[in-house]
C-alpha cells in the first residue's frame, strides 16, 4: 500500500485548483504588467502575483521598511527560487497560482485574485487565512514562510526591528 506524502498531496491538491480554473472559467486568463527586475527564476505573472500577495501579508506602513510586495524582497524571494533543487522549485512555483486561480473553486465565472477589487480579495485571502481545512492552512503556512524567508530576513528589517542579523554563540 502506497500512502501519499504531504508534499504529494499539496502539489496535487494544488495542481487540481489550477486545472479546474483553467477549464472551468474565462475570467481567469489575461495579461500581467511588465517587471523590470534583474530576476532569474520569477515571471512576469509570479512576480505580480507574489506583489499583491505580499502587499496584503506585509502592507507598506508600521515601523518596518519596505513591504512584502517591494523589489527587494521579490527579489529575495528569486533567489530563493533560483537555489533550489529542480523538483523543489517545481513545487514551490505552484504556491502563487494556486492563490491566483482558487478563486474559481470558490464560484464559477470568478476573477482572478489580482484582478479582484481589494475589498472583495481581502475577503478572499481572509477566507485561505481563517479556514480550519487542511490544504489551505498548508499552503497559507507555505507563503507565510516564503515570506519569512525573504523579507524577515532583510539587513533593514532586522536591524529595524533590532535584531542581531546574525547568530552567534554566547
């Protein structure tokens, strides 16, 4: 008997979410804006995606630098992406569609998530943050950590929220 890792799991309950709004809706397609970062992994589609997402995680504004949606920490996020083995990047380039396109399980004829008014995607976004199922509470858990890594480790956040950058023994 074969049982099904989470990693399986994830990527196949995700891959099932873009399946589904790719043939199941038209206002899920359309164009993306244009980046003019130096990436190497991220698309132009990606990089928007993880903009919006990241302006709702991390808004502009508090005692904190920047944003999770500015250049420097989508550009962290590249990197991170750019270092990772091949079935770990395939993976992890998932998480932004799944985001993008699940609006389509949740009513037939929905816009994508970037395309949704910042009310109605806040709302969207809250119901991936609050529910009690297990795949969105993975795959939520899965951008919060993608965003730890990129912009709670930046130079100017630590030293904004006055944290040593690195470790070191006592």
């Amino acid at each position: 008997m074969h049982i099904l890792s989470r990693r399986q799991f994830l990527f196949g309950a995700g891959a099932v979410s873009i399946l589904t709004s790719a043939v199941v809706t038209i206002p899920q397609i359309g164009d993306y804006p244009t980046h003019s970062l130096n990436l190497q992994s991220l698309s132009d589609r990606e990089v928007h995606i993880y903009h919006v997402l990241g302006e709702w995680l991390l808004p502009k504004g508090g005692s904190l630098p920047g944003s999770g949606g500015d250049n420097i920490t989508l550009q962290r996020i590249d990197a991170l992406l750019t270092n990772l083995p091949v079935g770990q990047k395939r993976l992890l380039s998932a998480l932004p569609l799944v985001f993008e396109h699940g609006t389509a399980l949740n009513q037939f004829g929905a816009s994508r998530m970037t395309s949704m008014t910042p009310k109605r995607r806040d709302e969207y976004l809250r119901s991936w943050m609050e529910s009690s199922s297990l795949i969105p509470a993975q795959l939520i858990a899965a951008l919060r950590t993608m965003y730890g890594m990129s912009y709670f480790e930046r130079i100017d956040v630590q030293n904004a929220m006055q944290t040593p950058p690195k470790c070191t023994p006592l």
